[in-house]
C-alpha cells in the first residue's frame, strides 16, 4: 500500500511539474479578470489604468521581439532540411488544409448570424450612432494590392518594421481647391507576410544548393534553438503579463454590462459560431485526415490555447504553439514550416468573425443582402482574413474591406468596439487551434514521405559504413587527384 501511495504522489508530482505554466497561465487569466471586476468599483483613473497594464505591456514586448527572429529560424531551419519534392507535398497539402477551414468558417459564420439575426436597427438608436457615416475610402482592390505589394516587399530590411498602406491624401492645388490622390505609403508595423515569403524562398533555395550552403542551414538551425529556449524563459512571465493585460482591457471600457445588454446577442452568436468551428467542424476534418482522436490532440493544445486568450495574438502564441506541438509529437520540420505560414494566412476565426460582424452591420443598417452581396462577403471576407495580421484587434482593420464591398459606412465598426476586446481573444484561441490541428493535418498525410526521407538517408548513411568509407580520406584523395589533373594540364 505505501509503495502503491508512493507511486501515485509521484505520478502527482510528475503531472504538476509538466503542466505547472498551463496551470499558473489559467490561475492568471481568472486573477486577471477578478481584479478587472473590483478595480472597476474604484473607478480608477487612466494613470492607474496604464500601471495595470505595465507588466503586459513588457510582456507583450518580448514575445513581439521574438517573433522576427522566431520566423525567419524556424522556416529556413525547417526548409533546409527538406528536398523540393517534400517540401512542395507539405505546401500543397497545408494550402489545402486552409482553404478547406478558412472557406467553411465564412460559410458557418454566415449561416449562423443570418439564422440568429441579431442585428436590430434600434441598437445604433440607443448607442447614439446615426445610420450615416462615412464609407471606408479606399476600395477592396487597392486593399488586396496592398496584400500582394507586402508579400514581395522592395526591402526586406524595410519589411522587418513597416508594411505598405494605400490610403486617400488631400492635394490642394495653387488655385486652392482641393481633390483627394490615392496614395501608396509606408506605416508602422512589421510586414510578417514579407518575411514570411522571403524565408520561404532562401530555405527552398538552402536546400537545393546542397553542401555549399550547410553553414547557413546549421547557423539558422542554431539560431532556432536559442530562440525557442528564450521563448521558453519568457513563458514564465505569463502568469504575470496576461492577468495585467486582461485587467487593463477591462478598465478600458466605459460601460462594460450597458454594452454588453445591447450587443449580447451578436457576442453570442460570434460565440457559437466559433465554437462550433473549434470543436465541431477542425477536429471533424482532422479525424477524416488522420483517423485520430482529436479531442486528445486539443488537450496537448492548453497552453498555446491560453496564451492565445491572454495576448490576443496568433503570433506572440507561435513559440507556445511549437513547444506544444513539439509535445505531440509532431515532425519539426512539419511545425517549423507549417506554423509560421498558417498565423500568418490561415485565420479561421478572424474570417468567421469577419463574417458574422459585416452581415450584423448590414442587419442594423436594415439592409437585405442578396445572394450576390452574400456571395461578395464570403469571398472578401476570405481574403481579408488572409491580409490581416497576426496582432491584436487585426480584424477590425481589414473588416473595412467586406464592409466597402457591401456600400456600409466604416465608422459602425465603433459600434462592437467595446465587445471586440473579448471577440478577439476567442477568435485568435480559434486560429491557434486551426494552425495546430493544420500541422497534425499535414503531418499524418505526409508521414510516409518524411520517414522515407530518413530512411533512405540512414540507408544511404549504412551503406557508406558497411563499405568502410572514411569521408576525410576521400576527400584528401579527390583533393589529391584535383591537384594531379592540374598538373598534368600544366605540362
């Protein structure tokens, strides 16, 4: 009996050790909110307000500074790795994945917001809002150019901290009059979609070249590891920064249960929807890819999941993400190509949300969408879910795509502001938990191809053994044939 009660306080300790950052990162984000609700009662000023969010502020700081290094480390690392035909079975097979996903999330957002309706014209009524405002100016297709003018950036060292913008500027003539010029400038914010598809290419091209390029492939592979143990030390200030960040969003807004009585229904039917994507729809098309259970995946999944809730940001959860999928068991080189490319397009909660909130609007505006407007919000809420980034509140930004395309006027986006801090750390759960059921996705389907790479590599290694190969005498002997040849062409 008491090696039996000996065993099971081990086995205790042993769980508790492993899973003691996912339990502290759950106990901060209720401490976050519990201090939030009394913090509220003091009606505190915004001075105290900005010293609740100080630590998340710093703690937000450093998983951005790791991001640039993350991406760039983890997709060369994992491409150099792999052989054109590898490599081009992942990205087929990941596109695939997320165009499945990011389509059905539109789809199910619209289904589920025109069922419920909870767009009622009253609402802008009571809010205080007009029916009028001004329209987004500048149109959807200069949005989508802006997607392709950062993925081919000009300067990848430009890209590291500013992204393309296109936007309407007033030009006032010699005369006086004024007339507005569309303009393509540069704005503050990391262009990751740039970086992305530049690392993409040098890893493709690390791998083809071969032996030449091993030093850059191995100081990249260095570089991922010191990264992801950074991240790792970073992790444990969580339990600090994400209840501060938490506690800060809800001092923020004004009138946190008036807003929430008046937009509840659409709260929940972004909700349902969401959920019903997480834990209906991704692990249903996970288990017809992988045969596997994928409720036991997403329990592998708690930490990258609550991170996610707490910074609100696909990206600042990538290094959790890996550590997580690591966890899992699946293939680095997978994770390491995968996941950095699914933050950055494969959104599914964003497009869902994007969905949801532009047939909302319509719905307050009083306007009947037709199956055409219908068809337009599908196809530009995809898009635009793929040009938003992987930061916090994202989604509004390229919401005014879909709202330009329907003719609705920019400034309701204001109108779900004070809800949108809590939508967005649903919606960014949901693209983490697409992104990691992506990569168990494309991991099971390419498993024969991976482990035949290593096969064939330890076969090739075995061989070379067997035959007593000493690669230093052989390359001492090729030098020294090299040398004779050149002697024999001097003579």
């Amino acid at each position: 009996m008491g090696i039996a009660s000996k065993k099971s306080v081990s086995r205790w300790t042993s769980w508790l050790t492993k899973n003691m950052l996912l339990l502290m990162t759950m106990a901060g984000i209720v401490m976050g909110v519990i201090i939030g609700g009394v913090l509220r009662t003091a009606d505190p000023s915004p001075d105290v307000i900005r010293y609740v969010g100080f630590p998340g502020e710093l703690f937000m700081n450093m998983l951005k500074a790791m991001v640039l290094p993350l991406i760039a480390a983890s997709i060369v690392s994992g491409l150099s790795q792999l052989d054109g035909k590898t490599s081009g079975r992942l990205g087929s097979r990941a596109v695939m994945y997320y165009a499945i996903t990011t389509t059905h999330a539109v789809i199910l957002g619209i289904i589920v917001v025109s069922i419920i309706q909870p767009g009622d014209p009253t609402i802008k009524q009571k809010m205080g809002y007009d029916k009028e405002g001004e329209a987004a100016n500048v149109s959807a297709a200069q949005k989508f150019l802006d997607l392709f003018r950062n993925a081919f950036p000009e300067n990848i060292m430009r890209a590291t901290f500013s992204q393309v913008q296109t936007n309407y500027i007033n030009q006032t003539h010699s005369n006086g009059a004024t007339h507005e010029v569309l303009h393509t400038g540069y704005v503050d914010g990391m262009n990751v979609l740039g970086i992305i598809v530049f690392c993409i290419v040098m890893g493709l091209v690390v791998s083809r070249i071969g032996e030449e390029a091993k030093a850059l492939a191995n100081l990249f592979h260095a570089l991922d590891v010191v990264i992801t143990r950074m991240v790792m030390l970073i992790m444990w200030l969580g339990p600090i920064g994400i209840p501060s960040l938490i506690a800060q969003k809800m001092l923020e807004v004004s009138d946190l249960w008036l807003t929430a009585r008046m937009l509840g229904l659409f709260v929940f039917t972004v909700i349902l929807g969401l959920a019903i994507q997480a834990f209906i729809t991704l692990p249903l098309i996970y288990f017809i890819g992988t045969r596997h259970n994928p409720y036991t995946f997403l329990k592998g999944l708690g930490q990258a999941i609550m991170t996610a809730l707490g910074t609100s940001s696909s990206a600042a959860s990538l290094p959790v993400t890996f550590r997580c999928l690591n966890k899992l068991g699946i293939d680095p080189r997978v994770t390491k190509f995968v996941l950095p490319v699914g933050a950055m397009v494969n959104m599914d909660g964003t497009a869902l949300y994007e969905a949801t909130a532009s047939i909302f609007i319509a719905q307050m505006n009083g306007l009947e969408l037709s199956i055409g407007q219908i068809v337009t919000v599908s196809i530009t809420a995809t898009l635009a879910s793929i040009g938003a980034a992987s930061i916090p509140s994202a989604g509004l930004v390229t919401m005014l795509i879909v709202l330009t395309a329907l003719g609705l006027p920019a400034n309701d986006i204001s109108l779900i502001l004070a809800v949108d801090w809590f939508l967005d750390r649903l919606r960014t759960s949901v693209n983490v938990i697409g992104d990691a059921l992506g990569c168990g996705f494309v991991h099971h389907i390419c498993a024969d191809h991976l482990n035949a790479d290593v096969a064939e590599a330890e076969k090739n290694h075995a061989v070379v053994e067997a035959h007593g190969v000493n690669f230093d005498e052989l390359e001492k002997e090729c030098e020294q044939e090299n040398n004779n040849q050149k002697q024999i062409e001097q003579v």
